[in-house]
C-alpha cells in the first residue's frame, strides 16, 4: 500500500516521470493483464472440471438406474416363472382328478381340451412376454428410449390384464420423466400409484410424482408425496431418497 502511495505521488509531481514509470504488479511478478489472465485462466480450468464432474455424475446416475432396473426385472421375471410352474402343475393336478373317475374315452377327451388349452395359454404367454422384453431391451441393452417409448405404449394396450403391465407404465414414466415430458410422465407415475397398491414399482412411482412436482414448483404436492413414501415404505430405498429431497426443501 505504501509502495502504490509513493508511485502516484511521483505520477503527481512529474508527468514525464509517470509516463516512464513501470507498471505495477500484483501479488508477484507479471503485469496486471498477465495476472488476470492467469486468474481467469483457473476460473475457466475450475468451471471446466465442475462441469465434467457433473457430467459424470448424471452418467453415473442413469447407469445405476439402468442397473437397478435390469436387477429388478431379472427378479420379478424369476417370480412370474416359478408363478407360472405352480400353475401349470395345478392345471395339470385338476385335469387328472377330474378325469379319474370318467370312462377312458371320455377323460382322453377331457385330457386333449386340457392340453390344447394349456398350449393356448403358453403360447399367448410366449407373445406377452416376447413383447415385454424387446421394449425392455429397447431401454437397457439398446439404449433406443425413443423407441422404447412406443414399445411400452403397445404393451399395453395388446396386453391390459397382463402382470407385467405395472412394470411398462413405470418404465413409460421414466422414460418420458427423462425427455422432461413431465405431464405425461405424471400420469403413468400416478397409473401405478393409483390402480396398483400391490406393485412393486409403487413406491418409486410415489417418489417420482415428488421429483415432478418440485420440478413443476409445487413444493406442497412434492412434500405430500414424499411424506407418504415415507408413511408407507420406511424401509426402502425410495424412502431414503424422499427424506433427502425432503431435507434439502426445508
């Protein structure tokens, strides 16, 4: 300070002094030009990380997503086919009680309806389930979510009383949460929420009508949502992801 104080007293007594007199320099050796430069130069390095950073993050996050998906979906696969062998069995167990005490051609003829149905049933099951995966794979091993959108929409409406059905309108809902179409988003959320209690895409249906909310600047309906995460899935994941995005609203 004192330094800067005697330069301009000398700029003051003698121009032609002050035009002479070098240029001040700043916390070190450079000019003035050079040491902001160099400052800005660590502002645009700074930014450029954070920005890479977040850049990494999303990365991450969409790929756990993807893979809480494919672990979620390999699980509920496993149930539907061990549901699906107790079926056949029962099937099976019903046609040869009722067909025991029938005269022989009358239970071969009992047994070949049984059979033919049962062909039927799995055939139909086949197409479902032939369906659901291709709009499955669209999503985690094509990474077409363009098309996967579609896809899940066709599900279902061929396929309404399907079991997988739940599970199509939460992938629809994400994949519309992700193009930021979040009013069409809401309503496949809210299908599951709404018409099925049993699902177990409920609670991450609940969560994401928060996330959309909040999104939509309703911080009433976002907190009603995770306050009922919370009431009703304290234990899960989804819950500890409502208590977050709760505390970070307060």
């Amino acid at each position: 300070m004192i330094k800067f104080a005697a330069i301009s007293m000398a700029a003051v007594l003698s121009t032609a002094s002050w035009a002479q007199a070098p240029v001040v320099s700043v916390g070190g050796s450079g000019s003035v030009n050079e040491r902001l430069a160099e400052l800005e130069r660590g502002f645009s390095a700074r930014s450029q990380a954070q920005i890479e950073q977040q850049r990494q993050l999303n990365a991450m996050q969409q790929e756990l997503s993807e893979l809480r998906g494919l672990l979620e979906e390999q699980s509920y696969r496993l149930e539907q086919v061990i549901e699906r062998q107790r079926n056949i069995l029962a099937a099976q167990q019903e046609a040869a009680a009722a067909s025991a005490p029938t005269p022989a051609p009358v239970a071969a003829s009992q047994a070949g309806n049984t059979q033919n149905a049962s062909d039927t049933n799995e055939a139909a099951a086949g197409d479902e389930q032939a369906s659901y995966d291709k709009a499955v794979n669209l999503v985690l091993q094509d990474k077409d979510y363009n098309a996967a959108i579609p896809a899940f929409a066709r599900f279902i409406t061929q396929y309404p009383e399907s079991s997988y059905v739940p599970n199509a309108h939460y992938w629809l809902g994400q994949l519309l949460y992700a193009q930021k179409r979040y009013d069409q988003s809401k309503a496949q959320f809210a299908r599951v929420a709404e018409a099925y209690p049993k699902s177990n895409k409920r609670a991450d249906s609940l969560l994401k009508l928060g996330l959309i909310a909040r999104e939509q600047k309703d911080d009433a309906g976002a907190r009603q949502y995770f306050q009922q995460v919370l009431s009703e899935y304290g234990s899960s994941s989804a819950a500890r992801l409502a208590q977050e995005n709760l505390n970070v609203m307060k």
